[in-house]
C-alpha cells in the first residue's frame, strides 16, 4: 500500500478542517491541515510522497505559501507556484536596485519559458528544487546565486545551500526523509557580481532545454579581477553538472575577465563535462558546442557590464558582436489577410464567399461537441490495450497470457487465430501472423499489433498487457533506413519514372554540372485527437456498428468486413467528426477499427479502443522520410538545361499508400521550372519500420525540397541570387509538364510577381545584407518560393463522391455526403452551397453525420478534394428537384410549396453522384493527365538565426492563388495552418529513432510541433482572384498546398547560415537537409568554439539515434 500527502490551500486557510485520508485501490492519500500535522505524517511515513502542484512526483515536502523580504535578500515559501514566483520576483526588481536583483532578473528571464503557463500555474519552487531533474532551467540559477534552502522536521529547522553537491545528488547534501521544505532563500546580488541563466531548447516554450546554464562571477570591487565564478549546466548528464574543477582553478589564479581566460575556461569545460559520444537524447557534438557557446554568450554579456559601470577602464566588445546578447523576444504575432470582398451585387442571403463561422467552432470551444470517445458507455463495454513488438524484426518464440488472465477485470486475449477472416488484407497485417515459409509468428517492426487485452476498465487491460509474456529470436537483416533497403534491394513497389528530352546529351553541353543529395526527414501528424474506435456488435445477421474519426469511412468498412469473412453491408461506420488527421486517418482507422472489431466479436462486447499518444505515435507512424539525389546541368548564366533526379522514401513494413505518394512525388517533382531535359525516377522503401501513410501534401513537401536544394546550388554556382536562377527558370506561357499536361502558369507569375512585391522581398533583401554585415553572431536570410500544385487524384474513381438530400414537410432539410469533417470546415462549405442553390437560410439546413449507410463506396476526404464534395451540395438539389418544377425556392418558402406537393412527388430523398474528374496517367507511356487543375503561390520569409545557439525567428508572407473562395475565413485559416505545419516539418518536428528500429519522439515531451512562439512575428495571407471552371464557383482546394510554402522558412534559415559561412571564409555551398534544428543550424556555423569541441571516431561507438531517410 503506498501512501501519498496531499496539500489543499484551502484547508490550510481553515483551522477548523481536519484531516482527511482517500482509500484507493493502491494508494491512501491523506491532506494534512497545519504544519505540525505535516511534520507528523513525515515521520510516520518518511517515504511517502507530497503532491501539490502534481506536475512531477517528489520524496520531500513542501509547505511555506509566503514570500519574505530580508536586507540581504528574499525569502520565498517552497509552496509558491512557479507562476507566483514571477509575480514575486517582478515586484521585487521593481523596487530594488538593478545592481541586487541580477539573480532574479535571470531567473524571470527562464520563468517566460519554462514549460507553459497551465505547468507554470501548478508546479512549486520546492517541488522544483528538490526533484533537482536535470533539464532544470531555474536550478543552475539558484545555485549559481548561492540560494539556500530552508528546511524542518520535528527535529527542528535547518538549512542547506543550493549547490553542486546537492544538485549531483550527494547524500551529505540532501534532505533527510523526515525533512519538510520551508521556503528558498536567494540572497541579493552585489555591484561587482554578474549572474545570468542561458538556455537552448528546440522552440521557445514548453520544452525542455538542450543545454541550459546558471552562471556567475564576482570580481574584486572596481577590477575585473575573478573574486569567485561558478558555473552550472543542465541536460548535459544524470543531474545538473557543475563546472567546479574550472571555477576552481580561475578562482585560485585570480585570472582577469578577458579573452585569454575565456579560452581557457573554454577548454577546461569540456574536459570536466564529458558527454558520452552514445550519451542519452543525442545530438552530442552539439551539445558540447553549447557547452562554450553559452559561456561566450556569458563572457560577453559580463564584458559589456563592466564596460557600462566603468567604460575608461573596461574596453567594450565589438559592435557587430552586440546582437549576441540579445534573446529573441516572445512577442504577439501580427497579421494581415488580403482577400476580395463578395460581389456587392451578391443577394444578402446568398453565404457563398462570406468568412462564415465554422459550424462547430462554439462547441468545440466549449467542450459541448462530440467525438467517438464522448459517446456515453455502452452496457457491458470492453476496453481494448494493445500488446506490441519490441523488436524490429524476429520470429516469436511464445506468447504466455497466463498473468494477464489472472488480472482482475480481463476478459479475454485477442491474436490472430481469433481472426475469423483476412488478417492481412491488401497487405495490411492486423495482428502479428506467420509467414509462409515458417512456423512461427512473425512481427516485422516495432509496435507491430501482437495481441490486444479485453477488459472491464482501461486500467486494468493496460495492467494486463504489460503481463503478457514474448520471447522473440531475431531475424536478419533488420532493415531501418533508406541507405539499408537500397543495399538491400528492399522495395514495397516498382519504380515510377516520367522524362522529357534527352537529358544524357544535354549534359555533355552544358557548362556545369552539379550533384548532390537531400535527406528529409518523417513528420507525425500529432492530430489533437488519437485514434478512437467503438465498435458494437449486433445480436443478429453478424452486424457490426463502429463509431470512429475517420477520413475514409469506406474502408474502414472494407476491412472489417474482410476481417469478419461478411459482406460490407452488415458493417455500418458513423463518422460525427473527428479531432484533426492531417492524412493520419485515411487508412490506420480501417486497421484499428479491424482490430477492434474482431475483438468486439470473439467477446461479443462492445469495444471502445482509445490509442494512448505513445501508442499512436509509434503504431500509426506519419510522413514519409524521403532521400533525393540529382544531378544538374546548366550554363553559366543560370538556365538549368538538364536534370536527373531520383528519389526514395521510407514506407515503413507494409504498402499502405507509398507507391501512391511516390507517384505524386514523381509527377510534381519539376515544381515551377520549365527544365527541357528532365528525368525524374522514384520507388518506395520496404523497411522494418511502423508503415509510413499519408500526410498533408502527399510527398510533395518532401519531393520539392530537392528542386529547392538544387536551384540553390545552380545559384551558388552562378554567383547568382536564388531567386534569379528561379525566375530564369520559371515557366513562363502556356506549357505542357514532363508527364505532358497543359497548363497556363499565368496565375503562377502572378503570384510570385505578387509576393515579390508585397513582401518588398529586393528592399528586404537588401537590408539583411546590410544587417549581416554589422552582425556577426546573428545572421538575416530571406527566400522566396514558387509553387504549382496539383489538386486531385491521377485514378479517375478516386475524384467521385455522393450527396443525399432530405427535405422534410417543415421545410428543413437534412444534408449528408461522402466527406468527414476533420475540423476544416467542410460541412460549414457544404451548408453555404446547398444554402445558395436551394435559396434558403443557412438555419434550415442540418448535416449529422457521414456514414456509409446514407451515403455508401465514397471515396476518402484527402489531398484538398474537399471541393468535390461541395459539389453535392448543389448536384442534389439539381438533379432532383429541378424535373419537378420546384427549382429556385424562395427563403422560408420550400416547405410551404412541398407540402401540397408531398404525397404526389417522390423527392423527399434526393441523391446525387458525381462521377469525378476524368484523369489517367499512364506510366508506360510516362504521359497522362493526372490531375484536374493546378493551385498556385508563393511565400517569402525572413529569417534572424542565432549563430551561437541555432535558434531562430520568422517573418512571412504568403500570396496563394485561390480563384473564388466559398469562405474566406476557413481557406485563410486552412493556408495559414498548413504554412505552420509546414514550417514544423521544415524546423522543429524531429523524429528519432534508434539503430534497433524504436522510435524514440513518442510524446509533446521529446516532439515539438510549432505553438504561438513560433508563428512569424510577421504573418501576412494573400488570395489571388481568377477563375477555375472545373470546381465549384471557381474554388480551388487549399488545405495540402499550403504544406510547401512553410520551405520558404527553411530556405532563408539556409540563406542566413550562408551568410555566416562567408563570414568565417568557409564554402557557400554545404548539404541542405530537412528538419533545420537548432542543432542543424549551430553545427553548420562553424566558428572556433565548434572547431575546438572534442570529436569522436564513429566506429567506437553506437549512437543514440540516427536518421532513417
């Protein structure tokens, strides 16, 4: 039985309450009133732990709610929030002298970015202090302000400082078990005593830090001559280090604060802090370049303060070494959207092109919208835990359940015997199964499905699947990364190629050529909502009910009835809405809902299956990690004449759509160019990896980062802006592609002409140069992109849908189609349209839910197809009412005329389907016309990077050609959310993985999508009008394209690391890869605190991740 103390302000407030203790099933909490009572429980039970802000779980106390003012200092109560904290701490330095409060000002500086303001609202100082974890922010400060803390026990009060020995975890230096801690003590700093907390971090806030650092240094008074220096650094080993042999020896020699000693101090840093080359998070070489990046940044931060008190005797550091010192500031975006108004001779009650709110938009903020997981339990429900591979690949020796059956509350355990129909449909595996040529089972990557747990509570089907017993025997080869499936020979699908001219002659009469390669990296889609299935099984006729958020409700269908050997017509999916899927929920429901189903009827239970984030992360995988190789041919003024471009991308273990995402990689690989000679060729990897499936711009995110990277070399070359080369190459009239589809790039010109000058990108341009020039820590890029995407699938079946149309006696109507709304806003689409062309108010029209029982075989809502969808709402109302006299109803008018008309007419069901956009593709021929019509954009963005640390800030514009917009609001919103999650792709979503296959970024705590203090300081949408005659009223879908114009982020980044190279004298031209880290961008400014890092030899050790592209 464990026992944990609970702390209530409230009570605390109240000498009247008493004591109260909460008996769980494990667990006994007690809330203690008064502090001797506190003291008391400690004594008796000195192991239990305190919870109070319950954001990490602590062996010591915490209690003091107080803050107290001390002429040589503040005293603060341990139970302070972190949030009080900084109100504390801001009253405090606005009513001393700067010169006392350094150590608070450093500490308010971490306090803006520690963790985010819900952590910041409930986590303690105490809890803080003495859970002493090693990404600590406010620790290092504390210690290097020589902060004491206070404590008491029945035995009296006591106090120990806050410094190395107690941040290592030195038993001398720790709390007894009986202690509790009062409050922290931080003492004032002095005139002659500088403190400062540095920090990296992948992004601004709500992350822990790579490196972070408290530093200090005291001089003898009007010298500067070293007195004492400490220095802390955290998330560089098991505990917060401190650097205690090198503060030794500068304080022992009385060195002087200048560069011969920062060189030095340099160097005995890195041999003291010794981070293992296989060390725990990775990114080693760039954590040690941290390590002296950051005590440069606090040298020079101490270098100006000197010069500031004295400035005769103190020389000041150099003017383009000033924006050094500055932090990029966390400021509140600003933006401007620019789009045409509707037509002022639109009738008033036509919504279509007006910024309507999305249907939803106040039930989702309120909580009252309902998804699958919201659906009240059902009688006799199961919950569903799943049991995955730990190995990458391997047979299966045994599986032992018998634990997990003695687990209270479990039902049963499902495996693939339990499958009464296809466990691998269309090569899709359900749960682990045996090969052909063996006996055994087989599992083929990490978080491949084994088994899954049935049982009355989620708890305890969890509980239970930690209980079941494999043992495995490996099988080689274990196939990881890209480079390993092409020694391999390992692919899930033939090559897709397309070409025009004759790229071999063009080469040999060209002036130069140019090869290199691009690795891009994997994305997970991170949607707010994880996979969710409720699947109820029928008591007749094998009928199965699930209730999910899908993207693809049809398939989902497709394989449930496959996997229960039925027809699909006894599988009905319902559809109400689900919580993002960005592409993550085209096929992963339909095998999870397989899953689920057969659980559901081997149990006969309904079964709700609720994926944890963990589970979902490494079980549904994301973007495809893609590999680009080419070779380019051009002439010295920039015109590119031949190209040969091949590209791979990791599908993970089974096909799931790789070949499909290839093919659209291959047919828009030339992007915006008009290249005579062009070879494109590329085929999906077959790895031991979760399958990878679709994402949000369908590889064309990853795909036309190679044309980018090549352009960029070409313009190196030429000594030529990349956006000249661009312009040189650009199509220019009307065209045919190199798979031959004409197309008018007229709207293309337009929009880079567009952005170019609304951005005032030349001006820009120039100022960066100019920045760049007086800066030589901090850098300025700038980057433009073009952009021809292509809207539609190259598989004509795939661009039909249905509607169907109900129009009841009351005149209302009741609206249902083959799309799923995901949270863009589909459904408020389709209300404007059906509102418009049935001529009623947007009121009188209701749309439940998708299902494949009203409208059945609709095809996935992906790829910004959404529009097709919107056609219904109008086809439905055309094709049925229009033969019975009734078109053009007035407003409130429709029910009034049906109901004289109802029992003579059949058109209370309407219905309507449209056959879709004639495209083809023939590969043989490599020719086709795959896709109905184009979008076009461009976006600029600008880019300050921090040479010293990798960090960066953004600003943007984005002009996206758009034609006539049915609503304004939500295709703004869907340009600027795909910008952002482009740029995440492009900066910050790293995902990691080990050399044995295991993902490692399976939470927010080690992924990090962009939150406010990424978006661009600066962030201006602009729609260009035209026409589009295939869609409906000349929309045009915006939600993938947006994806790509967040490259334009990671091309100034590259822009600005250019610059610092030249600087440093170093070569233009170096390998663009993507995601842009910090770690990326520090380690590519190479400078002498990066040269003077130690190195390791790669064939002595195994490192912690590697890259799978």
């Amino acid at each position: 039985m464990q026992t944990g103390f609970v702390h209530l302000q409230r009570m605390a407030e109240d000498p009247n309450k008493k004591r109260l203790t909460f008996q769980g099933e494990r667990t006994r909490w007690i809330t203690p009133v008064t502090l001797n009572d506190l003291l008391e429980l400690r004594t008796n039970f000195p192991k239990a732990p305190l919870i109070m802000g319950n954001t990490t779980v602590g062996r010591w106390s915490l209690h003091i709610l107080c803050s107290t003012l001390l002429f040589s200092g503040v005293t603060i109560g341990a139970g302070y929030s972190l949030a009080q904290l900084n109100d504390a701490l801001r009253f405090i330095v606005s009513e001393q002298p700067k010169e006392k409060t350094k150590t608070y000002h450093a500490l308010l500086k971490h306090l803006r970015t520690l963790a985010g303001a819900q952590i910041r609202n409930m986590a303690t100082l105490g809890g803080h202090v003495v859970s002493r974890p090693n990404f600590s922010d406010l620790n290092p400060i504390l210690a290097a302000g020589n902060a004491t803390i206070n404590l008491i026990s029945k035995e009296g009060k006591r106090q120990i400082p806050l410094n190395g020995p107690f941040l290592e975890g030195s038993p001398e230096a720790s709390l007894r078990s009986e202690e509790v801690v009062l409050s922290i003590y931080i003492p004032y700093s002095t005139q002659w005593h500088f403190v400062s907390g540095l920090r990296l971090a992948q992004r601004q806030e709500n992350a822990f830090a790579i490196v972070n650092a408290g530093m200090s240094v005291k001089f003898a008074d009007g010298t500067n001559t070293i007195k004492d220096i400490q220095m802390f650094y955290g998330s560089v080993g098991l505990t917060v280090v401190s650097a205690s042999f090198c503060n030794k020896i500068i304080t022992q020699i009385s060195w002087q604060w200048d560069d011969h000693m920062l060189s030095d101090a340099c160097r005995w840093v890195l041999d003291e802090i010794l981070i293992q080359p296989d060390a725990k998070g990775g990114m080693v070489e760039y954590r040690r370049a941290l390590l002296v990046s950051l005590l440069f940044k606090f040298y020079l931060k101490v270098r100006r303060g000197l010069n500031k008190m004295d400035p005769h005797k103190f020389p000041d550091i150099p003017e383009t070494f000033m924006s050094a010192l500055e932090d990029f500031p966390i400021e509140t975006p600003q933006g401007i959207q620019m789009f045409q108004c509707v037509d002022p001779y639109q009738p008033p009650q036509d919504p279509v092109g007006h910024p309507v709110m999305h249907q939803s938009a106040i039930k989702h903020t309120t909580g009252e919208a309902i998804f699958a997981d919201d659906i009240p339990p059902i009688d006799q429900e199961l919950f569903l835990a799943v049991v995955t591979s730990t190995r990458a690949h391997a047979k299966i020796i045994s599986i032992d359940t018998s634990e997990a059956l003695e687990i209270p509350g479990v039902v049963d355990v499902i495996t693939a015997e339990d499958v009464p129909g296809d466990n691998n449909h269309n090569g899709e595996i359900l749960y682990a199964r045996h090969e052909v040529t063996s006996a055994f089972l087989q599992v083929i990557c990490v978080g491949q499905i084994i088994c899954t747990v049935a049982a009355d509570t989620y708890a305890h089907a969890k509980e239970a699947a930690k209980k079941v017993k494999i043992a495995y025997e490996d099988i080689e080869p274990r196939i990881i990364t890209i480079e390993q499936a092409l020694e391999h020979n390992s692919f899930l699908a033939v090559e897709r190629k397309i070409e025009q001219g004759n790229v071999e002659y063009a080469f040999k009469h060209v002036d130069q050529i140019i090869q290199g390669e691009v690795h891009v990296e994997g994305q997970e889609h991170f949607y707010m909502e994880t996979q969710t299935i409720l699947a109820i099984p029928k008591t007749e006729d094998k009928e199965m009910v699930l209730h999910l958020g899908t993207q693809f409700p049809t398939h989902v269908q497709e394989f449930v009835a496959a996997a229960l050997n039925v027809p699909r017509s006894r599988i009905a999916c319902h559809m109400k809405r689900a919580g993002g899927a960005f592409g993550g929920k085209v096929t992963k429901p339909s095998l999870l809902g397989a899953v689920s189903a057969v659980a559901a009827n081997k149990t006969g239970h309904p079964i709700r299956f609720i994926l944890e984030r963990g589970d979902d992360m490494l079980i549904t995988a994301g973007r495809h990690p893609l590999l680009g190789k080419y070779k380019v041919g051009f002439m010295n003024n920039g015109e590119i004449k031949a190209v040969d471009v091949e590209y791979y991308i990791n599908g993970g273990c089974t096909p799931d759509e790789s070949d499909l995402v290839m093919q659209f990689i291959v047919l828009k690989s030339e992007n915006a160019y008009s290249i005579p000679n062009f070879r494109c060729r590329g085929r999906p990897c077959k790895t031991n990896l979760p399958s990878n499936t679709a994402f949000r711009g369908f590889g064309f995110p990853q795909g036309t980062v190679v044309v980018e990277a090549y352009i960029a070399a070409v313009a190196s070359r030429c000594d030529l802006l990349p956006e000249e080369v661009k312009e040189i190459n650009m199509y220019k009239r009307t065209s045919k592609t190199a798979y031959k589809q004409t197309f008018n790039p007229e709207p293309l010109r337009r929009c880079w002409k567009e952005c170019l000058e609304k951005s005032s990108f030349y001006a820009r341009k120039h100022a960066a140069a100019e920045f760049n020039k007086k800066n030589y820590w901090k850098k300025r890029g700038l980057a433009v992109v073009p952009m021809k995407f292509t809207i539609g699938i190259p598989v004509a079946f795939y661009n039909q849908a249905a509607a169907l149309v109900h129009i009841y006696l009351d005149g209302s109507v009741l609206l249902a189609h083959g799309g799923c709304e995901m949270g863009q806003g589909l459904h408020t689409k389709m209300i404007q349209v059906a509102s418009r062309e049935l001529n009623i108010p947007q009121s009188y029209i209701h749309l439940s839910e998708t299902s494949t029982i009203t409208v059945p075989n609709a095809i996935f809502t992906a790829g910004s197809m959404g529009d097709r969808h919107q056609w219904k709402g109008r086809a439905g109302w055309d094709v049925a009412c229009y033969p019975s006299g009734l078109s053009s109803p007035g407003p409130h008018t429709l029910g009034t005329r049906l109901v004289g008309k109802m029992p003579f007419f059949s058109f209370s069901l309407l219905t309507s389907l449209l056959s879709g956009y004639q495209t083809h593709m023939d590969w043989e021929k490599e020719e086709g016309d795959p896709y109905p019509y184009f979008v076009y954009g461009a976006s600029c963005s600008e880019v300050e990077v921090d040479c010293l640390t990798g960090a960066h800030k953004v600003k943007s514009d984005v002009c996206t050609h758009h034609l006539h917009s049915v609503n304004t609001n939500m295709d703004v919103l869907s340009i600027e959310g795909a910008f952002i999650q482009g740029m995440g792709l492009y900066t910050t979503e790293e995902l990691k993985y080990s050399l044995e296959g295991v993902l490692y970024s399976r939470s927010p705590d080690n992924y990090k999508i962009p939150t406010v203090t990424e978006i661009p300081e600066e962030f201006y949408v602009t729609l260009v009008r035209s026409r589009n005659p295939i869609a409906i009223y000349s929309s045009k879908g915006l939600g993938e394209a947006g994806m790509f114009l967040g490259s334009s982020v990671l091309l100034a980044i590259y822009d600005a690391v250019t610059a610092a190279r030249r600087d440093r004298g170093l070569s233009k031209t170096f390998p663009m890869s993507s995601p842009a880290t910090p770690e990326l961008i520090r380690m590519a400014c190479v400078d002498q605190f990066t040269d003077m890092i130690p190195r390791d030899d790669p064939s002595t050790f195994s490192p912690w991740s590697i890259r799978v592209s």
